[in-house]
C-alpha cells in the first residue's frame, strides 16, 4: 500500500482529473451560444477616373481622356453603354471586372454624362457613373455672387 503525503494527494488528483477530463466527450461547443455569422452583400461598382472635366475660366469646351474601372461580384456578360448611344462602347465576355478609356467632350452648358454598364442582353442595370463638368456656367455665377460681398445689393 502506497502512502501519499498532502503534497503527493494534490498532484495525484490532479493528474485524475486532467485524465479524466480527457476522456470525457467535450460539451463546451454546445454550451456556448454560436457566433453570429455577418451577412455580407457584395454589389457591383464602378468608377471614373478623373470623376470630372474641369474648365478653366475663359473655357467653353471640356475635353479630356478617362478611365472608366468597373467590379461585380459574379463573372457575366456585361457592356458599357454611353449617354446618346444605342450600341455599348464595349462588351467584356465571362468577366467580372473590365476597364476602358475613353475621350469626353462636352460643353459648358451640358449637363453631367452617365455611363452605365447592363448585362450583355441589355435589360439588366449593374452599375453606372456620372462623369460632369465643373466650372460650369452656373458654378461660376454662383462664385462671382459670393466674391462681391455681401453689402452689395444690385
């Protein structure tokens, strides 16, 4: 018979319980509530890049070259259609992203141009970007008003 002292007693159960533990099947995974899994939504996304055509102030007309950069989350069929054009500028087969640059020209008085991107057949909008001009006609009023001051009236 083997006598154990109190410091000998302690160890040995100790070392029961670790092995018995081990040997028990594990419930701690059902005890703890399950983590909220976050929902993510991807969407399709594009943008211009530069986002405007900037005037100078004895300008008229705006002219520049850009880069339109687009993303959806599934590989597709998609094209790019331009404001007053029937046929898209370009088509991109089993992609999920594309890019193209293109040339903008447009008058001061012209509103905003938008650039949108359907599927191939045309019926379904993924995304689109609106590339406008600034230092239009109305901007440039509007500063004039704000650098007169405001005691004047007429």
């Amino acid at each position: 018979m083997v006598i154990l002292t109190r410091g000998y007693i302690s160890k040995a159960i100790l070392l029961l319980l670790c092995l018995f533990g081990l040997l028990l099947p594990s419930h701690a995974d059902t005890a703890v509530a399950p983590k909220k899994q976050e929902k993510i939504i991807k969407i399709a996304s594009m943008v211009a890049s530069p986002n405007s055509c900037k005037l100078e102030a004895t300008e008229e007309f705006c002219e520049m070259k850009f880069h339109i950069l687009w993303e959806t989350p599934t590989i597709g069929d998609y094209c790019l259609h331009s404001p007053k054009s029937t046929q898209p500028l370009q088509c991109w087969y089993q992609k999920k992203r594309g890019s193209i640059k293109l040339d903008y020209f447009a008058h001061i008085l012209e509103p905003a141009k938008v650039y949108t991107l359907l599927d191939a057949k045309g019926d379904t909008f993924i995304a689109s970007v609106s590339v406008p001009v600034t230092g239009t006609l109305k901007q440039r009023q509007r500063a004039q008003r704000r650098r007169r001051g405001f005691w004047r009236m007429f």
